[in-house]
C-alpha cells in the first residue's frame, strides 16, 4: 500500500442561527492514511501442449487467493481463461487448497470441503 499525506484539509464550522456562513482553511499535523492499490500479481500455469501441432492437450491450474477474490481483475481473467479451457478440446486440473474466498462456480453444488480438486476431461 502507498501512504498519501494531505498539506492542507479544509474544515466547514457549523451554522449557528443568525450567524454569518463561513468556511475556515485550516493548516493541521500531517494526517497519515492509505490508499489500497491492486498490486499486479503473476500468476502461473502448467499446460501440456501436443508436439508438433502445439495443441493445448491439459491444463493445470492452482487458485491464488488474486483468482478467488470476486470482483477482482484476476478473479475475472481466470474465469474467462477456465471457460476457455473448458470449451476447448482439453482436460483441466483446478485445484484449491486455499480455505477463504469463495469456490469457483460450477452446475450443481457439491459438499463443504476445505479442499476442492476439479477435474474436466475432455
């Protein structure tokens, strides 16, 4: 995370009746605070390719907590990547040993498991 501190913050007194509406610039201590920024996270995967043809033949694939994290730019990559594998004429290996975040969609639901291994022959 990267710190930001403010040079100056600008205050607004409460109205009184019959007083005069005014705003005050006030110059205080440096207040510390942090902004959350998505650091880039590289992410691998093992695929086995066909010689010659170089045809995806199987995919292997480890969840990060990044690929488990709903709403996030890599959960979202990974699950357009997994949509393509799966259309595609090849097996996938998913596998979660990561107890948080939420499960990756499928059909039907299955059992509560602390670890889920998925495999999609093709």
């Amino acid at each position: 995370m990267k710190a930001f501190r403010p040079d100056v913050n600008v205050y607004r007194q409460t109205e009184e009746q019959g007083t005069v509406q005014t705003a005050t610039a006030v110059l205080t201590a440096p207040v510390e605070s942090c902004v959350a920024l998505e650091e880039p996270v590289r992410l691998h995967s093992v695929e086995i390719l066909e010689v010659g043809t170089m045809r995806l033949v199987a995919a292997i694939e480890i969840l990060s907590p990044a690929n488990k994290r709903s709403g996030s730019e890599a959960c979202e990559e990974y699950l357009s990547k997994r949509r393509s594998i799966l259309r595609a004429d090849a097996h996938l290996i998913e596998i979660d040993l990561l107890r948080g975040g939420e499960r990756m969609p499928l059909e039907k639901p299955v059992p509560k498991a602390a670890y889920y291994i998925l495999l999609s022959r093709r």
